[in-house]
C-alpha cells in the first residue's frame, strides 16, 4: 500500500487526521515546518521536518517515499492577519501549494484532499449554504483559498490531478482520547479563546461585533468536531481511491450557534463564570455560516458523529483543562 502525504501534519486538523488513517493500519508521512505545528503532535507515522516553500526539499520527500496521496493542510489559517499582511497569505498558501503540486505532478502522484474552507461564500445569500452558493471570498485568506480551488481544478483538466476539495464550517472540539487538540499560538479561535478566559489565562472573552442581521445581533457559526472533519478526509481519499471524480464538499453540521450562544454553553460545560466585553466588528467576518453537507451526507456517506453542541465544547473542555493546566 502506497503512503499518505499529510502536509501540516502536527497541526489541529492533521493531527487528526493522521491519528485516524493510521488507526485504520495505513502509512503515513507527516511534513511540517513547526512553525505553527506541534512536535507532541507527532504521535503518528513518520515525520519529515521542512517547509512547502523549499522544492528541492519536497522533491526529496517523494522521492524517498512511495506516495500514492496526499492530504493537504499547511496554510496560515488566521483571517484578522491575512487582512493586514495579504502578501504572507497569497505567498504561504497559494505559492507553497504551486510547489506542492510541482513536486506531486513530478512524482505522478495525482490524488490530493484539499483543507478548503466554507469562508469561499462571503455573505451567505441563503439560509443554509450549498456547494452551488456564489462566492464573494471577504479576506485574502479566503481568498487564498479558493485561488488554491481554482489551480486544482486547472490542473485536473491539463494533468489530471483529481482532488476532493472540503469546505469546513467552523472546526471545534478535540480528540475524544484526549491526545491531541486545538493549540494555536497565537490562539485566534473561539471556542479555545472562550475556555481560556473560563480558565483564568485571559481576562475576558471579547465578542466582535453585536450588530449583525442575526437573533442576537452576534455572528452565527456552524461547529463540526474535529474528528468528524478527520472521517471526511478519510472518507474523501475513499472516493478518489475508487476513481470518484474531483469535486468539493460542505463540512458542517447544519446547524447555527451565535457567539453568545456558544459562550452560554461553555459556561454550563465548564461551571464557570466567563467574563465578557463587546467591541466592533472585524474585517472579514460574514454575519452568518451555516452549511448544508447533504452532499458529503451521500456522496461519501459521511455523517457526524459529535451532532450536539454541547459535546463538542466538552471535548475541547477536557483537553484544554489538561493542556493548559
């Protein structure tokens, strides 16, 4: 059985994923800068330490390793940041991505999973969103993103590259083990900055904007858990695997939280009290994310396991409250 290429490997969501080919008794490569990946993340697989901006060092990698796939993560990830430093986004994302898929195309590896995200649709024109929506990205790290999109699908059609491109909602939660989790240094997240106040690390929570077109006048979010998002992948490589063609997909729960509503649930998961303050809206945030995932729903029969709020916040609880103790 060839190996799995897992770019951003130490990171939250390939960590994950890593954890969950493995379990299923395939062979993983991880390649990551730790630059923004964790070392005690590296619990899986074999572990190429380098960055996506250096070819000659990828052309190593596929060389020494029989490469059948590659799940891609590796990207800045923060949208404030990518507003105000748009050249580091396009330079890390797009750039580093073109290097990547030199080096596949080089080797003749053609399968690729894509760490897209739902940000692609700017503001939401329906209620739930579907993989036909228009995009209108608001930031250049949305931007990068489906720039990245638009390369694969260009490349599919000169060298056939098949690639299965997953649109997350809002990733939250960590593993149900309790050995890897959400760290991200520094930490732009919700549900980890929420559980940091509720541990004293942070003064306040700080909820941007409240004017927003929603029941409560704060953004509405869609959370997934971490590892429902590590079984699509898996289930992604399936469909390739099988000669299913390229194609995008939703990844959500279908159901919309407002920041306060999350906060409320972190206070009754956690029994703390949170502390809150109230500031403008940021660059680059939609009132509203909610998806429609019917299509990863029969496609790659794929269907989410963490379905109540409530647990996902849970199991991010317990590994904060062990990893930031």
């Amino acid at each position: 059985m060839k190996k799995t290429l897992i770019t951003g490997g130490a990171g939250y969501i390939g960590s994950h994923a890593a954890k969950a080919l493995s379990r299923l008794g395939r062979e993983v490569v991880v390649l990551d800068s730790l630059v923004a990946g964790h070392r005690d993340f590296l619990k899986w697989g074999e572990f190429e330490h380098g960055d996506l901006a250096d070819p000659a060092f990828l052309e190593s990698v596929f060389s020494r390793h029989d490469i059948g796939e590659v799940l891609h993560f590796a990207a800045f990830i923060a949208v404030g940041e990518s507003v105000e430093k748009p050249d580091l986004y396009y330079g890390n994302n797009v750039r580093n991505t073109l290097n990547l898929v030199d080096a596949m195309l080089k080797a003749d590896v053609k399968r690729m999973v894509f760490s897209s995200t739902a940000a692609v649709y700017g503001e939401p024109q329906t209620e739930l969103i579907a993989e036909d929506h228009p995009f209108s990205p608001l930031s250049p790290y949305a931007w990068s993103k489906r720039m990245i999109e638009q390369i694969l699908a260009d490349c599919d059609r000169a060298y056939g590259l098949k690639h299965v491109c997953l649109r997350y909602f809002n990733a939250a939660g960590a593993d149900p083990d309790g050995e890897i989790g959400e760290r991200h240094q520094p930490e732009t997240h919700l549900i980890p900055l929420i559980l940091q106040a509720a541990l004293g690390l942070r003064d306040t929570i700080t909820i941007f904007g409240t004017d927003y077109p929603t029941p409560d006048g704060t953004c509405l979010r869609d959370y997934i858990h971490v590892t429902d998002l590590a079984d699509a992948h898996v289930r992604a490589l399936d469909h390739l695997e099988s000669g299913g063609g390229s194609r995008a997909f939703n990844l959500g729960n279908g159901n919309g939280f407002s920041v306060r509503e999350i906060i409320d649930v972190a206070r009754e998961v956690s029994g703390r009290d949170i502390p809150v303050t109230e500031a403008g809206r940021r660059a680059g945030d939609s009132p509203a994310l909610v998806a429609s995932s019917a299509a990863a729903r029969d496609v790659l029969q794929w269907t989410p396991r963490f379905d109540d709020v409530r647990d996902i916040v849970r199991t991010a609880w317990n590994w904060h409250t062990k990893d930031l103790a």
